[in-house]
C-alpha cells in the first residue's frame, strides 16, 4: 500500500514539475495544456529538452501501473 501511495505522490510531482518546466521553456500554453492533458507532458517535455523529467514521469507511472495491477491480483487491503 505505500508503495502505491508513493509512486501516485512521484507521479503528481512529476506532472507539475514538467508542465511547469514546459512553461517556462516553451510557449507558456504548453505547460497548461500538458497539466491537463496528462499524456502530452512527457512527449512535448522529451522534444523541448527535458529528457530528465520525462522519463521520471513515464518511470513513475510504469511504478503506478504496476503497483496497482498488484494490488488488484494480490486483493490488498481486505
């Protein structure tokens, strides 16, 4: 269970941390859109240069995916 409350709070902050880093970098509509469009964060964030903050993104919600399909198969917390 802490590991699926860990890779959701990794994941929100690497959200805002990369539609904030597209703000900044490129056009400032960009960083807004990609806060509400989750799936364009890591794709305009690895063509504007921020390589780093994309793949955590995609690494973290791989970690979540994961964590939740185990908690689904394992029938955690009942």
């Amino acid at each position: 269970m802490f590991g699926l409350a860990a890779s959701f709070g990794l994941l929100l902050a690497s959200h805002v941390a990369l539609s904030v880093g597209l703000g900044v970098l490129g056009p400032w509509y960009r960083g807004l859109i990609a806060f509400f469009v989750p799936p364009l964060a890591p794709f305009w964030g690895y063509y504007g240069k921020l390589h780093a903050r994309s793949l955590l993104w995609i690494l973290s919600l791989v970690m979540h995916v994961a964590c939740v399909t185990a908690a689904a198969i394992g029938g955690s917390g009942t």
